[in-house]
C-alpha cells in the first residue's frame, strides 16, 4: 500500500537545480540526513527509487522496528562494531542512541526497553516510526521525489564535485551537495540492490566487498527441518573451525534448512569470514549446568519416572519438539523403561545436549540478510563529517558504509547518527 507521501514541497521548482542538498535513498539514513538538513534551513531534495519511504524500515525487528539500543556505556556501545567502530565516535557524540530516543518521543512515539537492552516503539509497529519520519519531513519541506532511481552521478569537468544526478526517468538533479544514503545489499526486494558500489568506484572511491551479514546459517544435517519453528532460549551456540572462534548465548530459532534468531545472526559474520565447509555449529541446550550436573539431573528425572518409557522421560527437560529428535539420535530405543537405559547411553544424552553438532553450508544471503557488512572503504571518509575525501560535495550515511553491528539496534543507530551528521555537515 502506498503511503501518504509528505507534502507540501518547497516549491514547484522543474527537475533541474536549485537545490542545497540532494539526498539519495529514502531510507532511515537518507530520511533522518535529509530532515535535519531542511531543519536547519536548507532546500532539500530526497530521491526515492520506491514509491513510498523506508520499506525496509517497516520490515526492521520482525515489524516491530528495533529503534537503537539502551546500552549506557558509550565504549561498549562503540565496541560492539568491532575494528570500525572508533569511525562512529563522532557521529554518535553528535546524535546518540539516548537522543534518538529523545527524538522519537519528542514526536509522539513512545518507547519501551526489552531484553538485551532493545528499544522498541511501545506500538510495537514500525509503521509508527516510519510515519513519525516522514512527519519530520512534512514538518521541514522537503521535497520528495518518488520512483526517482539514480542512472548515474556526473562529476563536473575539471574538479572533485558532482554537477548532477541523472535519474532513470529521465529527470536530472542539480544540488550543491549530495549525501548518498542508498544502502546496501540486503533485503534487495527493498531497493537494497546495490546500485551505489558502481557510482562510488566510477569516482575514485574503494568499495571494500559486500558481504551478508545477519543473516541465517544453512547446514547439512536434514534433521533440522523436524525441529522447524522451535524458538530456544537461554542457550549457548559456538562456532568451531580447527579450533572455537565464537560463541554466544540467548535466543535461536530451528529453520527448515539450519537456523536463525539473534545470536544465530550475530555468528553469521564469522561464518562470512570462514570456509563455510570447515565449520561446525555446536548448541549447548543446557548452559547453567556442566556435564556432571546435567548427568545428576538425568538420573535425578529417571529415578523419579523409574518405570516410563524412556521416549516419556524427558519431559521436564526438554521442549516436546526437541525430544523425538534427541531419541532418534541418542539411538535409544523409545519404548525402553527408563531403567535399562544405561550409564554409556545416558553419558550420550548429555552430551548431545552440550554438544548439538551440527555442520555448516552456508548463509542464506543477502536475501534474508538484515545489513551488508562492507561498503565503502571509511579511509576515504571524513569521519567529523561523513564528506568524502574524494568527492568535495558528496556525503555518507547509513549502511553504505563499511560499518555493521550485531542485532539489537545497533544497526539503525548508524543509521540516525551518520544520517544526523551528514544532514548537518552539508550546510558547512
């Protein structure tokens, strides 16, 4: 469904030129960047290749729209990105994830903190947030144009700025700046296809390789598809190739072909940067209890359920979805009493509930993935400004950068704060 589109524009001006700011890409970033550029007295333009705004920000936490994260500390905020995380201090000294907060409830959206510190809106509808920005937009006049995809960005003859933009409609585009907002790869379905690596490397930019990020993990085992749907919490999942390279513990989810849920998402991106055939997922069920404790647990069920079927034993342990599967590969057969069920096999039943082992394919992709790990090489970014050092009028904001977080906000909070400051830098 189309969605109301913000109006009044600035004025009826042709397609060509009179612009402060050009803004490509309609969404979180590229509408925050464009919003704060018209707050602050520019005439801005937002081109859209879609015919609505933020498409892939309705989508954002299952509908629900992650917002940002509550986490306090503005060290571990910034760790939480890795090696490129230092390139956002700026940005998020700038616009942080508490003034975003401030932003939104400013304008009516208020907010709640889930687990993991997750803000959401309390509506738990991302459409809300969606219409809270283009509110924004309405409110500071700018302009929007729909089912406006770029064809390509010309550089002025003679020096290091863009003269214009020329749309695949035909339209061309003449600002005094641009903040390029375009995304990345992920969710293509969106109008996250990519297009913006093939302006950025015309001009002279390095496009470090995209890659999916967050996204699902395929693996071999063909038993996975009886345990579809199956949420688990409080368990710990690890990587391992030669050796352990990761791990995390919380929320995962069975899919029919390997598994999801946010700390399958945030594994994902060791899963990239590995031969994918090398690894194995190993699921510990039962983090709280070590091998011996678990064992007494067993016995401690058992003893209790002395005369039951050993198929009816695990009840209390484990998720009904879960049990046909340990059985099948415990290869205890399910109709045993309990009690002939024997110290070696119950030895195997605990460590198939430490040591779920499951063997790596692949990831799913970009068509599934949340955000694009790679982009544009941040070298070549200003980052006091998000200008280029290449292109004198041309900015950066959001998931084109070489920039990625883990799931729980973190995401969109490079989408605001780098929109934000870019918005900003563009009057200077």
């Amino acid at each position: 469904m189309k969605s109301n589109k913000p109006c009044p524009s600035r004025s009826d001006r042709d397609e060509v030129g009179g612009y402060n700011l050009a803004v490509i890409g309609g969404g979180p970033a590229g509408m925050m960047a464009a919003g704060q550029a018209a707050e602050l007295g520019s005439r801005v333009v937002l081109l859209e290749k879609n015919e609505q705004l933020g498409i892939k920000l309705l989508l954002a936490g299952k509908g629900r729209c992650n917002i940002t994260n509550a986490e306090e500390d503005l060290s571990k905020f910034i760790n939480s990105y890795g090696r490129n995380g230092r390139f956002l201090y700026s940005a998020l000294h700038k616009f942080s994830n508490r003034e975003v907060v401030e932003f939104f409830v400013d304008r009516g959206v208020k907010t709640k903190i889930e687990r993991g510190g997750r803000v959401f809106p309390a509506s738990d509808n991302a459409r809300e947030v969606v219409s809270c920005l283009e509110k924004y937009l309405a409110d500071n006049r700018v302009e929007i144009k729909f089912n406006s995809a770029v064809e390509k960005i010309i550089i002025g003859s003679g020096n290091k700025k863009i003269a214009k933009v020329i749309l695949k409609n035909g339209g061309e585009i003449v600002a005094d700046n641009f903040v390029l907002a375009a995304g990345g790869k992920s969710y293509p379905g969106t109008g996250s296809t990519g297009d913006a690596y093939k302006w950025l490397k015309e001009m002279g930019h390095t496009v470090v390789e995209p890659r999916p990020a967050l996204t699902p993990v395929i693996v071999k085992e063909k038993i996975v598809k009886k345990l579809e749907g199956l949420s688990l919490k409080n368990v710990e999942v690890s990587l391992w190739g030669k050796r352990k390279l990761d791990s995390c513990f919380g929320e995962a989810l069975f899919t029919g072909n390997g598994l999801s849920g946010p700390i399958i998402l945030n594994l994902s991106e060791k899963v990239s940067e590995n031969e994918a055939k090398d690894l194995k997922i190993k699921i510990d069920f039962k983090p709280a209890l070590d091998y011996p404790t678990l064992d007494k647990r067993i016995q401690r069920d058992f003893a209790e359920q002395n005369n039951k079927q050993f198929k009816n034993s695990l009840n209390k342990l484990l998720p009904q979805k879960l049990i046909p599967v340990i059985i099948e590969l415990s290869g205890i057969e399910g109709n045993r009493k309990v009690n002939e069920v024997t110290r070696t096999e119950r030895k195997k039943i605990v460590k198939l509930l430490k040591e779920f082992e499951l063997s790596v394919v692949g990831l799913v992709g970009f068509t599934k993935a949340i955000v694009t790990s790679g982009g544009v090489e941040l070298k070549e970014v200003d980052p006091q400004t998000m200008k280029s050092k290449i292109i004198d009028n041309l900015y950066f904001a959001g998931e084109i950068l070489d920039i990625n977080g883990p799931t729980g906000g973190y995401n969109l909070q490079v989408a605001w704060s780098t929109g934000y400051l870019a918005g900003e830098s563009s009057l200077r």
